[in-house]
C-alpha cells in the first residue's frame, strides 16, 4: 500500500468558483469531439461538481456516482470504495469518467478496473496521474496541493513577498 502523502502549504494553487467553472467548461469542450457518451460516472466528491457542468454543456442525463474516500483537508491516504457503479451504468457503451483531478492515480486505477474502456476525463492532473486519464484542462506540479473553492473561504491573503501564497 503507498504510504500517504502530505502537501505543503507553500506550493498552494487556490482555485476559485469562477475560474473551476471556466476550466470544467473546457473540459466539456474538449471532450465534445470525444464523445457522443452515453453516461457520466463522477467521482465524489470534487468530481461531482465539473461531471454538471460537462453534463450540462454536453446533454448527458445519466449521471451516477462511485464514492471513493482518500484524502483529508491536507493529505492524501489509501483510498477506498464506499459506493461502486451500477449495473446499467457499466453496460453503457460510451461511459465518461469526471473527476476535479488526478493526483497520483490512485483513485483512477480503481475507476478504471470498473469501468474498463471508460473516457477518464479531469479538470486537473499531477504528472503521477496524468497516464492515467484522457482528456485534462490544466498540468499542476506534483508537490502542489490545490485549493478547491468548496474547501476554502473568502479570507486576506498576505502578498507574497511578506510569505503569503
């Protein structure tokens, strides 16, 4: 089992609500000429989010989930199942795959193994994962921990030169 992984706050990349909706759209957009898809299969959490609004963008009405527990607020574990995909939704020809990101592929292997065949599709993705899924939006650095904006709150960030992110 790989041991967990821990994130320094000194390499931060906050994303707002604007800008993941923006970079979701992308997504979308890219993945229109890989599709037509006959359903979503979103990640819980972080992917339920960008799975509507590819869902949306692309006319895709079924949706499901497969849970899969990971990470804490700062570090990333060993991750578990806690709810698989449904029949129906695995005989699906086109299946598409959404998550926020790809952080070592740990998650996604295990996506994969249900989902064989599967587009695997994420907004962002670390170089460990980024073999892993098909279609992303935006590279971020492996020692970079992303500031989702469901994680966070409106609060003062210090300008950089005075140690701020």
């Amino acid at each position: 089992m790989p041991e967990p992984t821990a994130y320094s706050p000194d390499k931060a990349f906050p994303v707002s609500w604007d800008q993941f909706h923006r970079d979701a759209r992308a997504l979308a957009w890219r993945l229109n000429g890989a599709g037509p898809f006959d359903a979503i299969v979103a990640i819980t959490r972080g992917g339920m989010v960008a799975a509507a609004v590819v869902a949306r963008e692309l006319g895709i009405r079924v949706i499901d989930t497969v849970c899969v527990s990971s990470y804490d607020h700062q570090s990333q574990g060993v991750p578990r199942v806690l709810k698989g995909v449904s029949a129906d939704i695995v005989k699906a020809k086109r299946i598409l795959i959404v998550d926020d990101l790809v952080d070592t592929g740990a998650t996604a292997r295990l996506v994969r193994e249900m989902c064989p065949g599967a587009h695997f599709a994420t907004v962002y993705a670390k170089p460990k994962g980024k073999p892993l899924v098909d279609s992303f939006i935006t590279e971020v650095s492996q020692d970079t921990w992303i500031f989702l904006p469901w994680d966070t709150a409106l609060a003062f960030a210090p300008p950089i030169q005075e140690g701020g992110a």
